[in-house]
C-alpha cells in the first residue's frame, strides 16, 4: 500500500496530494532511505544504493531528493532536473526516486522521518547515509532524535572513515552499535541502533562533478 487513506482519499495533511504522488511500500516491509540533495546524482549513489540492499536485509530503498540541505548557503539545481539525472543513475526495480519531501512540506530529516512513520504505518525505515554525515551529523536538527526514531546504516566514503568514527555521534552512541558481521539484523530491532561498513567505494561526488563543469546549477 502507499499512505493510509479515509473513504478513498489520501491522509496527509497536504491539499491535493493523491496517493498515486507517494512512493509505495507495506506494513512489514522494510525500507530504507537515502536522503540528500543529489545535486546532481552519480555512481557513488548508486554503489552504496546497492551495497545498503545486499548488507542491510532491505526490501527497497527510497532516494530522497530533498529541497535543499539547511547546512548549504547555495541552493541545488531544479528539482525536475536532479530528478530525472537520478532516474536515469539508478534503474533499479527496488529503488524509488521520490521528492516526497517537498510534496508533505518537510525540510529536516527528523521532521521527515516522523511525516513518514505516520504516512506509512507498520513500514520499518532504515536511515541511510555515507559516513561524512556521520562524521558532522551532530550539525543536524533534532539529530538525536533521528538516532532514538529509526536504525541508521553508515556505508564509508572516501576519506570518512576516521572522522566517522571519531565523531560525536559515533561516541555518544558506542553502545548501540551493531557489528559488520550482524548488518541483515539492523532493521530487526529498535532504535538507536547503527552499524558501519566499509564496503568497496567509488571515489566520486557531487561537489567533484560540479566543479569539473560536469553539471551546472
């Protein structure tokens, strides 16, 4: 199913939204979700797309394109456009390239997270991301919240590892750290709960492309 409805209509809280504009998934499934301003999307995206589906025991994965990022000062280019890059980066049947978050009006990643839970009843969500945000993710809103709300699966990028590590988030929550070895357990149990993988990485990124001249804002 995609979101909860009443006599037929989608619940959402947002004038117009049908259901058909809402990636789907059903209780019991577990999905994770990729979070970021794909400005534009590549390879490395993809890669650790399908590293997560193999590690993690997911059953999709949701791109979300998000707005903007608070910590940028300049904004990314069209949505339309990185929409259609990353369609065109990642053709998988268990990938959803979603812009969900400009159409339930959520900017941070724990208000999304809590839009989702209540859209998407009995879906278990995974958070992922590469291990640079791990290593600055206490710059985020709410972001203990984000530890307390849903599993997190890190997967390092180049240069990340240390700093990830090392970080304050990665201190202050030690103890709920899974192993390498136990990453299919992460969505099979509640939060916090993360685990880091050091999985083959393709030495790629946004901010490479853009400054190459590969892609224009």
């Amino acid at each position: 199913m995609s979101a909860p409805t009443e006599g037929g209509r989608c619940v959402t809280g947002q004038t117009g939204l049908a259901r058909h504009d809402l990636p789907q998934a059903r209780a019991g499934q577990v999905v994770g979700l990729l979070g970021g301003s794909f400005d534009p999307a590549h390879e490395g995206h993809a890669h650790i797309t399908r590293e997560a589906l193999r590690r993690f025991g997911l059953d999709a994965v949701w791109w979300v394109i998000s707005p903007g990022n608070p910590l940028k000062a300049q904004g990314p280019a069209d949505m339309a456009r990185r929409i259609a890059r990353a369609r065109a980066v990642m053709d998988h049947p268990r990938v959803a390239i979603t812009d969900i978050e400009a159409r339930i009006g959520t900017r941070y990643t724990a208000q999304t997270l809590r839009a989702l839970r209540r859209l998407y009843p009995g879906v278990r969500f995974v958070w992922l991301m590469g291990a640079d945000n791990l290593a600055q993710l206490d710059r985020w809103q709410d972001w203990q919240q984000i530890m307390q709300s849903v599993p997190v699966g890190v997967l390092a990028r180049p240069g990340q590892r240390i700093s990830a590590r090392a970080s304050k988030a990665a201190r202050i929550y030690r103890a709920a750290k899974l192993p390498a070895r136990a990453s299919g357990l992460l969505a099979s149990g509640s939060a916090p709960r993360w685990c880091f993988l050091n999985v083959p990485m393709v030495d790629i990124s946004s901010s490479g492309i853009r400054k190459s001249g590969g892609w224009t804002r």
